[in-house]
C-alpha cells in the first residue's frame, strides 16, 4: 500500500466546521480513512476504559463490552445482571461498568450544611443559623430592645395609651393593670384606670411592692386629679425606679508607687482605650458609639493626649469627666479606663451600666497629663531648663537670659515677654523658678526660687540663702501645676498663691511648691485641654475632674455656689455599709479644672479625690472603682439641669 503524507504539501485548515471531514489512519491496517468533526470530538474524551457519562435512580442501562464509568447521585438504581445499587443521601458515586454488571467503584462525600434552629448566636463557629438568629444578633447596640440574656420587655397593648415623646415607665398594680406612667420627673395618668379602686397614682418599687402613692386631690375613681409635681418628684427620686449603683467586680490589684516605675513608663494607656473603641460593632448608617479626637501633645515629654467621646443615639444627658490632671495620681486614669471598658463591654449585664450607655454622652479626657503618669511627676515643666546668668549683690540675685536661648517647644510662652505676659501682680511672690547647674554653689546654690520682683520681660530677682558678692551661670525653667493654670471669675489666675509650706520635687531636680502656677493663665498645653473642652460642652449638666492624694471618699465644689447635693450625698450613704471611713466634704473658692464648670458654665461640677495609695490591693481597687463610677452614674443621673 502506498505510504499517505498526511500533512506535507497540503494547506493547513485555519478552521473546522461540525460536518468537515477528518482524515484518519487505522494503524492495524494501515488504511486511511475519514471521520466527521463532531463524531471525532464526541469520541476525544472518552477513553475505552474509563469514558465517564451521568445515569439517573432507576434502571441502569446494558452496555457492550467497552468498560464505562457514570456518575451517581442519591437514589436506587437496578441492573437486569446484577445487584441493585444504593446511594445514600448527602452523598455522590461512581459506577463502574466492567463489560457485563454495573459496580460501585467509588464514593464522595457531600455533607449537608447543619443548621442550627435554636435561633442563637453564642460563639463563633462554622454553623450556619437561621435569618432569625442574625437579625436579632445584628440588632443595633444602640437599640432600647437590647436586653441582657433571660431578660425581655413585656409586649403591652394599650391603645387607650397615647405615645410619648420618650418611653414611659408604665406603673402597674399587682394585677398588672397599668394605673400611670412617668417620663423623667413627670406623671401621667390614663383617663380610664385598671384600678379605680385606689385613689391617685400607686408607685411600686423593683420588686413590684406598693411603696406610696399620691392622692387624687378631691376626685374619685381615681384619675389621678391634680397631682402635685414637686411631691411627684420626690417620691421619683425615693423610689429609685431606674437603678444607679454598679457593683464592680472584683479589681486587678496594681502598684502605682516608684518601686513598679518601670511598668508605667511603658504602660499603653491609650492602647487599652483603642481596643475597646475598635472592638465596638457601628450599625450601618448609625454614628460610631466612641470617637476620639487628638488634642496635641503634652507640654513636655510630647505625648499624644486624646479627648473621647461615648455617646448613644439619643442621649438624654452630657457629662464631662476629666483625671490624671495630676499624671502622679494614677488611680483616677485607671479606674476611666476600667469603668469605660465595662460601660462598653459588661453594659447589657447590669442595669446601672445599661441606663448610662443609653442616655449619658460622655466627653472624657481619662489622661490629662500622659507625662505626669509615665514619668510620675505632678508638675510639668513649661519648658526645658535653658541658660541663664546671675549677679548677687548682698542676698539678691539678679537672674537675666538671652532670648535667643530660650525654648520655642511650648507655643504658650514667649522669650520676648516670658516674665511681663502676664500682670505682674501675678507672677512676684506667686511663682517659684527651679535653678540647677549653677557655677557657684557656695553663692547661689541649685534649688527652688520665689520670684521677687520683675524687672523685664528676660529678668527676674530671687533671694539667695546667703550674703555676698559673686556672679556665675546656670540653668533655669518653671515646673507648673496643670491644676493651677485656669482663669476663673471667683478667683482669677492672678488671685492664685503657692502653698510654701510643702516644697516637693517629685522627679524635678529641686523642690519648689507643690502647687506652683506658672508664669501665666494656660502656660501649659494640658490646661488649655481642659479649658477648651468646657468651651466646645457647655451644655452640660455635670463634670468631675478626678484626683488621689487626699482622703478617700473625698467630695470637694465650689463654696459660693448652691449646688445640689442629693446625688453625691446618696452615693455615699450608698457606700456606708463598705467602710467606716469619714467621707469628708470639702467647700471652697479654687483656681481648678474641678471648678470651671460650676464658675464658668452653671455646670454642677466637682474635684473628687480617692485617697493616697500606693499598693492598690484587690480590696482597694474595687473600692475605688466602685466608689468613683458610681458618683459619676448618680450625679449624671440626677444632675439633668444647670446649677440656676
């Protein structure tokens, strides 16, 4: 037979139709013969023994003596030669035709999705829930229906009810017919009584008992007449229908003293703030529940201080809360930074939290003076030390510097008028410089000086411990009480003396006051914090800026000022069964953060203090977690209006 050149000398098809016709060899023979495109591509994938087709349950079909494979799925398949073949739900196989009987040649596993029907989320797993379940799951934590676990509201039908503005309190007896409703301070009775056989508006307390009720000012049946308002509100107040007290669990203890020094020059305060505000869900087209905003730095040491913001959808209050104004006094940072973690994380779990997570906007700055904290420093320096000269003639120092050498780190202070910014009036006598470095200690040694007199805005004089004659060099700057740096209208920044009689140095190279001013109002960045947050909040109704050092259970306010006291008092008698302590009350006129809200704002605004502690102990961290969050939920309770 003649050889066949399949391709050489012929032109290559650029494309195939289905009915072309393909040359083929038969390579027993060697003959050449031709098929049909579409049977040669019908034939391309199947191998003789292992060609691959689908069969449906039923009867199989009989097949030649070619071997053959088919997919399976569930179902029961019968053959003429051989054994019936079962496929199992949640499953797929492959049937194998040997040339005479079907056989079951493999088997692929295909599990059904479990569906959990319990309509709960609990943890995180790869089940798939109901629609049910996500919906209630992806409810907005702003929502009032949020609701701890076990808990529910009762489904209330009521037309005879008009809607309020805000969600009444519905007032029950103990048959459950509803005899009034109250919304903050106001009562509202329903025209038709459940109960006309009381007269007037029955208060229950949280156990459902009938406590005390008003009368129904000369009608009858019980329609509630004319109420008094004012006696409403008391027995509100008494009834104590919305819970306030938080009850802490037990605290981590912590060391704040310089023995664990190490461990705070390090510590992530703001960290611990982030995670939380991370961590919360934002409903979609809802408002972050926390933001931040970054203030700037703080006047030494250029740490970031934060303001944060908590605030629910609609809240019903504002309250400005402030601590580690003194960064030495940690207690206050920590127990914000506790209290703000449970408020956003515990809060379905307790109705205390729950009320406060609802209706209170919180405007915090948790860490006024991040320096003060890590380094354990009271005071802030308003500058670095920068050089200076002096001359002594007798026992007094002339002590002058170069604008040129002074810092320009603090935008609050100027070489050109450093000592003659402010009236002089409040800068002699009233503000101590620290000198160190000095060339002649025997003649001016380093320490802390009261200024004297103002000559310029570069010269100052000082009184040195000794007479003489000399001159030399040293280093000066003014470490600053952020405390002391306000201008308030019942006393001025002007009006402020140091105390002299506690001279300390904290980490300051020498001692000067504890309490020292400054060389003007708002020298430092960290006052200026403070100060611009009432300016952006002034309608809020309470403030507290938090310190330790004092006494525990120490509230102090402004004397002049006529502040409701209820709300702190109740904290405290709330608290008599967890100490013996005295809880002191201190009133007075200050140049402090404590008291611009309540000179300046018509904000009832306090200084809280916890005590002077170095080991916090379980005991002594719970305590004071639960003594100062509790003062900052019952005053924001209850302080919902200015001072006049």
């Amino acid at each position: 037979m003649a050889t066949i050149k399949f391709w050489q000398e012929m032109r290559k098809a650029t494309s195939v139709a289905n009915k072309d016709k393909i040359m083929v060899g038969i390579e027993s023979t060697g003959e050449a013969m031709y098929m049909d495109y579409e049977d040669l591509v019908s034939r391309a994938g199947q191998d003789a023994s292992t060609g691959i087709e689908g069969v449906s349950p039923g009867a199989l079909p009989t097949l030649g003596s070619e071997k053959k494979s088919a997919l399976a799925q569930p179902g029961t398949y019968t053959q003429s030669g051989g054994a019936d073949i079962v496929v199992q739900e949640g499953s797929m196989v492959i049937l194998f035709w040997d040339g005479s009987e079907w056989s079951l040649s493999g088997i692929v596993e295909m599990p059904e999705p479990y569906i959990d029907k319990t309509n709960t989320i609990s943890e995180r797993t790869d089940r798939v829930t109901t629609e049910e379940a996500v919906l209630d799951y992806a409810t907005p934590l702003t929502s009032e229906r949020i609701l701890p676990e076990g808990d529910e509201f009762d489904t209330i039908d009521r037309p005879d009810i008009p809607l309020m503005s805000e969600l009444p309190l519905l007032l029950s007896g103990e048959e459950g017919g509803i005899v009034g409703r109250v919304s903050k301070y106001a009562i509202v009775v329903s025209n038709e009584l459940d109960r006309p056989d009381l007269d007037g508006v029955i208060f229950l307390d949280e156990l459902g008992n009938a406590i005390a009720s008003t009368s129904g000012g000369g009608s009858s049946g019980g329609s509630g007449g004319d109420t008094n308002p004012e006696a409403v509100k008391e027995l509100i107040k008494e009834t104590e229908l919305i819970s306030t007290f938080w009850e802490p669990p037990v605290q981590e203890s912590y060391n704040i003293g310089s023995a664990n020094q190490a461990f705070w020059e390090s510590y992530d305060y703001w960290g611990i703030f982030d995670e939380v505000r991370i961590n919360q869900k934002t409903p979609i087209g809802r408002d972050p529940y926390i933001t931040r905003e970054l203030l700037g730095t703080s006047t030494k040491g250029n740490y970031d201080v934060w303001r944060y913001e908590f605030k629910p959808a609609n809240p019903t209050r504002k309250v400005i809360i402030t601590g580690g104004t003194h960064g030495s006094e940690r207690i206050p940072p920590m127990v914000l930074q506790r209290f703000f973690k449970a408020l956003c994380e515990d809060w379905m779990h307790d109705p205390a939290l729950m009320w406060a997570r609802h209706n209170i906007h919180f405007v915090t700055i948790p860490l006024v003076s991040p320096y003060g904290f890590h380094m354990r420093n009271r005071r802030v320096w308003e500058t670095e030390p920068f050089p200076a000269t002096w001359s002594k003639t007798g026992d007094v120092v002339t002590v002058s510097f170069d604008v040129a050498d002074f810092p320009t780190t603090n935008p609050n202070v100027s070489g050109s008028n450093y000592f003659t910014a402010a009236d002089s009036e409040g800068i002699v006598g009233k503000v101590w410089i620290s000198l160190i470095d000095s060339s002649n200690q025997g003649e001016l040694p380093d320490d802390g000086y009261e200024i004297k007199s103002v000559i310029n805005g570069q010269t100052v004089t000082i009184q040195a411990p000794t007479s003489g004659t000399a001159s030399g060099t040293c280093n000066i700057f003014v470490s600053t009480d952020p405390n002391r740096g306000f201008d308030l209208p019942l006393m001025s920044w002007n009006d402020v003396l140091p105390s002299t009689n506690n001279m300390q140095t904290f980490v300051d190279p020498v001692a000067v006051p504890f309490n020292n001013k400054g060389t003007r109002a708002f020298s430092l960045k960290e006052s200026n914090h403070i100060q611009d947050t009432y300016d952006l909040h002034p309608d809020a109704t309470f403030a507290v800026d938090i310190h330790n050092g004092a006494a525990d259970y120490d509230v102090r306010y402004c004397a002049p000022l006529l502040l409701y006291h209820e709300p702190w008092q109740r904290n405290n008698d709330m608290h008599a069964s967890f100490t013996d302590k005295e809880m002191p009350v201190r009133a007075s006129v200050t140049n402090t953060a404590g008291q611009i809200g309540s000179q300046m704002y018509d904000i009832n605004s306090f200084t809280i203090e916890w005590g002077n502690h170095t080991l916090m102990t379980e005991e002594i961290a719970t305590e004071s977690q639960r003594w100062i969050s509790n003062f900052i939920l019952m005053c924001s309770r209850f302080y919902d209006k200015k001072i006049n």
